[in-house]
C-alpha cells in the first residue's frame, strides 16, 4: 500500500513538473532573452508559483495557524486554476501556431519580403549566446571592410565603432539589420516570425486563461443563484402539494470562503420563502475553532419546518461529531442515520460514505426501517452514489450534492465519470435523485461551466 502511495505521488509530482516545464518554454522561454527582466521573473514564478500550490495544500489539512492557511490559499489554489486554463489554451495554440506562421510568410512573399531568415534555426529563436556570437562573426566575415574598418577605429562609410557594435547588437536581437542611423543604413527589422508567433500565441493564451478565472472566481464570490425545479411525488397527499425544500450543499467555508459567503447563502435562502432547508454535506473546509464563527450566519435561517443537515465527505477531514454539535447550536437539526417525520411526509438522513472509516457510515436500515410505507419519503444523502441503496429501500427522492457538477471544465467529463447523476433531476426506477452543484466551490475559488446554486425543490402532489 505504501509502495503504491509512493508511486502516485511520484506520478503526479512528474506531470506537474511536466506542465510548468511546458508553461515556462512557451510563456517565458519561447519568447524572451536570457538576462531580460521578463525572463528572470518569469523562470522564478515558473519556480515559485507550484510550490505555492503545493504549499496551499499541504496546509489545508496541517496543524498550521489558519492565518497562514489563508495567506497560502489565494495564491496557491488560484495559480492551479490559471495553470489548467493555461495549459488548454496553449495546446489550442499548437494547433493555430504553423497556421499563422504560413500565413505570414504568404504575406511576406507577396510584399517581397522575408522577415523569417532563421527560420531553420533552433526554436528557442536565437538566444542562445554561442550562436549569437557566431551570428555576429558570420555578418563581419561577410564584410571584410567593415571589419577593417572597425578595427581601425573608423569603417569605409565613415561610421564609427558604435555603429558597428549597434550593427552587433542588431544581429544578437534577431532584428536583421543594424540600428545606428548612419547614411546607407536599412530601417530596423521586426522580430522573426517564429518570435512573432510564440509571442502572439503566448499573450492570447495569458488573456483567454486570465479572463475564464477571473470570471470564474467572480461567479463564486458573487454567491450561488436561485434555480427551481418541480418532483412529482406519486404518494405526496394533496396537501402537500407546492412544498419548497431550498437545498444548498458543498458550501465550503474555509481559508478562502468565510462568514460574508455563509451570510449571502442564508440570505438567498430566506428570500425563497421556503416549507424547509436541506443542508447535505461538505459545510465545512476546517475545524470548529477555525470556522465557527464563519458557520454562525446559519443561525438565521427561516422556514417553516425548519433546518436539517447531514454530513459530507469533508466533514470527516476533521472532527465531524464537533460539526454536528455546533450545528445543532446554531438551530440546524442532524439527522445521523435518521428519520423526522413531518405533517405530509418523512424526511430521512444518512451520513456520508467517508464516516465508515470511523464507524459513523451511513445505516439506511436504521434511518428508514421501521417507518409507514404508505408515506412519501425524502432522503438527504450527500453523494449521488448512495441512489443505488436509496432505491433497495423504497426512497422516493433523494436530495444530493457532492459533484459540483464538475466545477471547472473538463472536469465535468471526470466527475460524470464517478457519479451517476452529474446535476439535476433523474429517474432510477420509482425513486427520483436531485444533485445540486452546490454553493460554494472546494480548492480553487472557481467555477467554469459549472454555475453554483441553491434549489427550491417544488414537490407536486400526484392528486392535486
């Protein structure tokens, strides 16, 4: 087991390294000289930024001042999410980058031009000192008067050293022509086409990265939306027809998400004007000292019939026991593998999978035996995976969340991989399965393709 642990953690430390390598050489290298201040900043923050990340990580679940967690976070879960966004728009540019090179060399030969004479050059376009260096000898060999003259102190056209050493430096830069302003001098040339293409390439990627995360970061800090869904419920009575269960999961509190996000969450929720709060799973990113006060605004949720929880995945990172006693502080009620019956229907919860490890896994059994066959039941049970034993106990609906519906593209492809239902409302035989995206978002403060949100789940009754 440890030999296999070893192994994945070798492996992804190589694919990281593998993808800031390949950053580096198409943001920095590709199209920047040794020695300039881009090229130094730049191969530093190559360094710097994924041990950030790393830093980030490892200290979420350190026993570390939450200070420091906080200070970690920001730079190093939004580098990740940069990183991602980077990397998909410079293999998009892999593709774009020979297409633009021929089209500028078609419009070169049409002017009668050719701004792309090291073209069969190394890729690293021309930095390198050594061939620099022989760059430079290669343009006085092919002058023996001016190289005379320079080292006479005077050339054939009267121009002095310092033309000669700026006719150098033109060399060195890729410019092709030499940049003193003495009679019979060409105009300077711009960069090759290979710069002119990895440079391009280069500032639309950052642009096209930079604005998805900013957008992204944006939709989670501006707080999830309201959306609606109606779920016809055959064994609802009439009475019950039109009930509203706001469900809100993955809320996240932690280094990045605090109390102003759990008092946005409440307040959407209260302008719902719902029969019922369903909390399921993943509140926190912490411990009770760290985040108790950030929990507090829950205190003032309203509904009608009240407030519930059960536990997510996350919870049991810390001390879930300590999160389910100050919930119930706050007016949440718990349901542990257990079952509240309301006036129209029985409302059901179960813990989540990742308390098996500590004896506290989820008991359908004990949530759901025993109970009127005849009534509808609603279960809230954090990950969509449980839908399967859901239906072995005649569940009508059950309210999940866990998936964040992917988050951040691609990953929904990923996460649709390991969980039935994605988001939204699907049938598995009699027992319906909602899975909300949740409100917040785990790591990166970012959602692309993913919309955070709170539902109003609207049972319908059958009879009505």
């Amino acid at each position: 087991m440890v030999v296999v642990f070893v192994g994945v953690v070798l492996l992804v430390v190589a694919v990281l390294a593998a993808a800031h390598w390949y950053l580096w050489r198409r943001l920095v290298r590709d199209v920047a000289a040794r020695g300039t201040w881009y090229r130094r900043v730049g191969t530093a923050l190559a360094v710097l930024l994924p041990l950030t990340a790393v830093a980030a990580q490892s200290a979420g679940r350190a026993d570390v001042p939450f200070a420091l967690k906080r200070a970690l976070a920001w730079p190093g879960y939004l580098w990740l999410a940069l990183m991602l966004y980077l990397l998909l728009a410079l293999l998009v540019g892999e593709a774009v980058r020979p297409l633009l090179r021929r089209f500028l060399e078609r419009r070169d030969t049409g002017r009668g031009t050719d701004r792309d004479a090291d073209r069969d050059t190394d890729r690293d376009a021309d930095w390198d000192t050594g061939r620099n260096t022989a760059g430079a000898a290669r343009a006085a060999s092919a002058s023996p008067a001016a190289s005379a003259s320079a080292a006479e102190g005077t050339g054939a056209d009267g121009r002095t050293p310092d033309g000669a050493a700026r006719t150098a430096v033109a060399v060195r830069d890729g410019s092709g022509a030499a940049a003193g302003s003495g009679a019979g001098e060409r105009p300077a040339a711009g960069p090759t086409r290979r710069l002119f293409v990895a440079r391009t390439v280069a500032a639309a990627a950052g642009v096209a990265a930079a604005g998805t995360v900013g957008y992204g970061t944006y939709g989670v800090l501006r707080g999830p939306k309201l959306k609606r869904v109606t779920v016809p419920l055959a064994k609802l009575p009439r009475a019950a027809h039109g009930y509203r269960i706001a469900v809100v999961s993955d809320i996240h509190l932690g280094p990045i998400l605090g109390r102003a996000h759990t008092q946005r969450i409440v307040d959407t929720i209260n302008r719902a004007d719902a029969d019922m709060v369903a909390i399921v799973g993943d509140l926190v990113d912490g411990t009770v000292a760290e985040l108790g006060t950030a929990a507090e605004p829950l205190a003032g949720l309203r509904s009608r019939d009240g407030s519930y929880f059960v536990t997510g995945n996350h919870e049991y990172f810390g001390d879930a026991g300590e999160w389910v006693d100050r919930v119930r502080e706050l007016g949440v009620r718990p349901l542990e593998n257990a079952r509240h019956e309301l006036r129209h229907f029985d409302l059901a919860g179960v813990n989540d999978i990742a308390g098996e490890e500590e004896g506290q896994g989820p008991d359908f059994r004990r949530a759901l035996g025993d109970r009127d066959t005849s009534r509808a039941v609603v279960l809230m049970a954090h990950q969509p995976v449980m839908i399967h034993d859901a239906v072995d106990h005649g569940v009508d609906l059950q309210l999940s969340g866990h998936t964040h519906g992917g988050q951040m593209w691609p990953g929904n492809y990923l996460a649709s991989l390991a969980n039935p239902t994605l988001a939204g409302l699907e049938s598995y035989g009699d027992t319906q399965l909602y899975v909300t995206r949740g409100a917040g978002a785990w790591g990166p403060p970012v959602r692309v393709g993913a919309e955070s949100d709170i539902t109003v789940v609207e049972l319908a009754s059958a009879q009505a």
